[in-house]
C-alpha cells in the first residue's frame, strides 16, 4: 500500500541531484514524478519547498520549476494557502461516440448524476440552429453534474429536440439519456460533430468541479444525430486532471 506524503518517504524514493548535462529542474522533476507514481496516494500532500530544497540542495526556483512542469503535466495539483498534492488519475477515454454513463461503465467506473436542471425553456438561438428548431421555440433543457467513483468529471448542459424526446422530463435523469432515447422514443444516437477545445472554467462550472473560477478544463461542444435528425446539442466542462482523450490517428 502506497504511503502518504512525509519527508522521511520522499527522501527514501528521491535519489541525488548531480551536476549533469540535465537541468536540475528536470533531474528533481524525475524524482518527484517516481514519489508520486511509486509512494504517495491521490491526494497526498507534497514536501514543502523548503523541505525539497534542504533534502537536494537546490534553489527554491529550481523546485518551483519541477513542480510547475508536474503541474501543467497533470500529475500534481496547487491548493493556495495549503499546498502542492498529487492529483487524481485522470479517467482515460478514447475518442468515441458514448454517452457519459456507457463511458464510464466501459471504463470499469461507477457513473452517477445530480440533476441541476430538467426543464422545458426557451431554445437560445444556438440551439435553435444546431436543432433545426422554428424561431421562438421551446426545447428540453438538461444541466446535469457528472461523477465517476463518486468524484466530480464533468457539467453538462443539454438542449434536446422536443419533437423527438418530448417525453424526456417524464423519464429518470439520472442515468443515461442515450439509452432512453433509443429505448423509450426510438431515436438511436448514431453520429455526432463535436468539437473540443481548452479553456478557464466559468465560476459556475469552477464550482460544481471543485476546480476554482479559471483552473484549465476541456470543453466539448457536440450535435448529436439519429440518422439526418438533430436530436441534442450539448456542452460539457471536462476536469482536466481527471479526464483524458486517447485516439490512433493513421495515414
């Protein structure tokens, strides 16, 4: 069983620092990088600087350095005022059509869902053109928080068309609406164009993801289809250090 963080533990996985042709920054970022795979559990606290720099007689910028670089790299996380922890593995998925419930499940994770939102609104004029809807029309909206394993993934903020999920607020929400829409109305998920991009968190988002307003998360924006028929458009908010895309790409 891994350990939690202590300076006694780190000073056992850590080995020397050398003057090398390799950057000190990068021989501690190895080092630390081995701690946090090999000793500490998600979610354990990193030794101080103080106690990297004493222990590897190395300046606070070299350490700041190596930490910055494990930060971006997703295996640690910064908590002002509280300090450096080794962040969650993230959920690896490959790029595919899959709601996030069959995800999961395929994954070997255990899906679950707080509903935020389930009404009949007011399309927004995005979604009245993603959807194909008359000008003024009203479509079900879905604002749903998204756990794996208890733990917060995602936010996702669905428009559907109520001409063919119009029995969808009747239903329960809690589980995964593409398997509702091709079991109870006869709308089968087949294609989807999605796109996917980086950016801060909304305060909102930040929030619900336990990230912060601004913490880096992907944002995927996606129109859901059933053969020619624009059934969902949907965005999703993605915690960056808990989810990660995978793909082959060929000639």
């Amino acid at each position: 069983m891994r350990a939690t963080a202590t300076a006694g533990s780190a000073q056992r996985a850590m080995g020397a620092i050398s003057n090398s042709q390799v950057p000190k920054h990068e021989q501690l970022r190895v080092i630390i990088l081995k701690l946090v795979k090999e000793e500490l559990e998600p979610g354990a606290r990193l030794p101080s600087e103080r106690t990297l720099m004493d222990s590897y007689g190395v300046s606070r910028i070299t350490v700041r350095a190596a930490i910055g670089r494990l930060v971006n790299e997703g295996h640690l996380v910064r908590v002002p005022a509280k300090g450096t922890f080794v962040a969650d593995s993230p959920v690896q998925s490959t790029l595919h059509l899959a709601s996030f419930t069959q995800e999961m499940e395929a994954m070997g994770h255990v899906p679950s869902t707080v509903v935020l939102v389930a009404e009949a609104a007011d399309a927004p004029d995005a979604i009245v053109e993603a959807l194909g809807l008359g000008q003024g029309s009203e479509a079900i909206h879905l604002r749903r928080l998204r756990l794996a394993d208890g733990r917060p993934v995602s936010v996702d903020d669905a428009w559907y068309n109520p001409d063919y999920a119009g029995g969808l607020l009747d239903i329960d929400l809690t589980g995964s609406v593409y398997r509702a829409l091709a079991a109870q109305f006869g709308y089968q998920i087949d294609r989807a164009r999605q796109s996917v991009r980086s950016e801060g968190a909304p305060a909102d988002v930040g929030a619900l993801l336990g990230t912060g307003t601004g913490a880096p998360v992907l944002v995927f924006d996606r129109v859901s289809f059933s053969g020619n028929l624009a059934i969902e458009h949907s965005r999703s908010w993605y915690r960056s250090d808990r989810y990660s895309l995978t793909m082959e790409v060929r000639l």
